[in-house]
C-alpha cells in the first residue's frame, strides 16, 4: 500500500468512526484530499542519500567553481573526502517529498 493509499484509507476509517454512510465518507475524503493536494500539501517520504563519488566531487569543483584540471588532480583524498562529506549534509537536508494524490 502507498502513501498515499494509507492516508486516504485512515481519514475513510475517521469519517467512518464519525457515522458517515459510505458513499457519504467516500465524497467527503475526495474532497478533503482535492482540497488538501490544492494547498500543497505533499507527503515527506523516506531516501536513501546518493553515493558522491571523489571525481563528482571534481566536476562539481570544475563546473561550479571554475577549478582547473589542474588543480582538481593536485587535491588531496582527505580534501577531496571532506568536500564529499559536506556535501552529502547539504543533500541530507532537503527532504523528499512526493504529491498528496
């Protein structure tokens, strides 16, 4: 079951609870979710953090830095190792999120 599919089973169980008739529950829950996914809400999902390698670590000195061949193949592993490190804690502070519906 997705997601999505278990929030909208448990708000179903909710209107339910409440004394809603079925067909009654199921229009309320299609409004509730067109309504929620219109505000923007989304679900913040779980993921794995990508591998960076040391040379992604040098296209990105290159490309976004302007480093020169040079002195990307000059960078020492430890240095090279840390930038990859900051990176992944940049990457792992975003969050992944996918649509309500």
């Amino acid at each position: 079951m997705t997601k999505q599919e278990e929030v909208r089973e448990g708000l179903w169980q909710i209107l339910r609870k409440e004394g809603h008739h079925v067909m009654e529950a199921d229009r309320a829950l299609d409004e509730m979710m067109q309504y929620l996914h219109s505000q923007g809400v989304v679900l913040k999902v779980a993921r794995e953090l990508p591998e960076i390698t040391k040379q992604e670590v040098g296209e990105f000195l290159k490309v976004e830095l302007g480093y020169s061949d040079i002195a990307i193949g000059l960078m020492r592993d430890d240095i090279a190792e840390y930038i990859r490190k900051r990176v992944l804690k940049i990457v792992a502070s975003y969050v992944a999120v996918e649509s309500l519906i």
